[in-house]
C-alpha cells in the first residue's frame, strides 16, 4: 500500500531523492495551476502513460 | 483519486508510490511555487508585510516589551517552537507584569488567514469589523507575516 505523506515529506523527497511529482486530476485542473515540476497523467490514463512517461527507479507522489 | 492512482501504480510495478494527502491546495496555501494559468485574484500573498516583532512561550513580558518598543512596534506575535503562532499581545496588555510569561498575557487564538486568501475576502472579513490587519500562517498554523486592511484595499483599488 503506498504510503501516505504530507508536505515536509514531500519536501524532502524532491530534495533528496529527486521524486517525480504526478497530477492525477483531470487535465482542466492541472492547466489552471499545478505543482511546479509536476506532470499530468490524469487517472484514466495512468495504465498507458505510466511506464512511459515515469522512472520505475524513483519515488512517484502522486496528488 | 490519489489513493487510487497510488494503488494503480503499484499494481503497475512501481515500487516507491507516495500519496500526497493534503494535495495541491495544501501545497498552494504554503505559498510554495506553482505553475499557473493565468495571474487569479489577487491575495494575501500579494500584500504581505514582514517584520513582526515574535516573542516565544516562555519570554518574560518585560523582555518581549523591550524588544516590540525598540522595533518601534505595538504588538507582539507569541508562537511557540514551531513558530506556530499562539496568540498576539498589544495595547495595555505591555504594561502589566513585567516577570510574566507572554503566553499568560496573550489574547490567544487570533484569526488567520493563508497566503492564498483572495483579498476580497480579507477585506470582506476585516473592514466590517474594525479591524486593522490579520496575521498570515501556512496551513500548519506557522507565521508567515501580517497583511493590513489598508494594503488589501489599495491593491484592490489600483487594480479595478
């Protein structure tokens, strides 16, 4: 089960592991504002988009 | 629809999948940096003043009062180790026991808003009351600054 985090782990994820930060909300809503760094892969498209687009090798934190 | 993801991706193989929990707004509230489409209304962000006078649990009232005095200030933010602010201390409360614990002077509990508050709202919370400014915290309740009604009405004016 992934494990649940908040913004100071976060934090320290980016910093030391260089974790890939992932929107799953629907495109509209990344448009208007998101995370920077992070990249869109909506929820329905995470079974396509997922291996190709994200580094098995790294932390994913999706939001 | 994070914990879904988060599952999802596991099942995918991915083996470090983290579930970000407070989301995009928390992260936003915390004034950390964004990409965005277009400028949004203006906020409490926008107008923020800095230099506050900070007195931590355990300062004795006397010293804290020296500090504000010196500033040039009339208030004091009390927090504590976590800078999470706990109440504010101004007006007569500075002349009362000197060997007092500011937590024990304090007006605690003071309203707050977050760097993300729409100034309208900040004006719309503040003019009807009287009140000349509110403090601004993260969303873990850290101080950040002060934002004044005047500032939050001048920035609105120039910007209609």
């Amino acid at each position: 089960m992934a494990t649940r985090i908040w913004r100071d782990e976060l934090l320290r994820l980016i910093r030391d592991e260089a974790a890939q930060l992932v929107e799953v909300l629907p495109p509209p809503e990344y448009e208007d504002e998101h995370i920077e760094g992070a990249i869109s892969i909506p929820l329905k498209d995470l079974d396509r988009d997922a291996k190709e687009r994200l580094d098995p090798g790294r932390p994913v934190v999706v939001y | 629809m994070s914990p879904r993801a988060a599952a999802r991706l596991e099942t995918l193989g991915f083996e470090k999948v983290y579930d970000y929990v407070s989301g995009k707004s928390d992260w936003i509230a915390a004034g950390l940096p964004t990409v965005r489409q277009s400028a949004g209304p203006p906020t409490a962000g926008g107008t923020l003043r800095a230099g506050d006078v900070i007195g931590h649990v355990g300062e004795r009232l006397g010293d804290a009062v020296r500090r504000v005095r010196a500033e040039g200030q009339d208030e004091l933010i009390v927090v504590d180790d976590r800078h999470v602010v706990l109440g504010r201390i101004r007006g007569a409360a500075f002349d009362g026991d000197p060997d007092a614990l500011v937590e024990d002077v304090m007006r605690p509990g003071p309203a707050t808003v977050r760097l993300d508050t729409p100034l309208e709202t900040v004006v719309a919370s503040l003019g009807p009351a009287g009140v000349a400014n509110t403090l601004v915290t993260d969303p873990d309740g850290r101080f950040i600054g002060t934002v004044y009604l005047e500032d939050a009405r001048n920035r609105l004016g120039h910007d209609r």
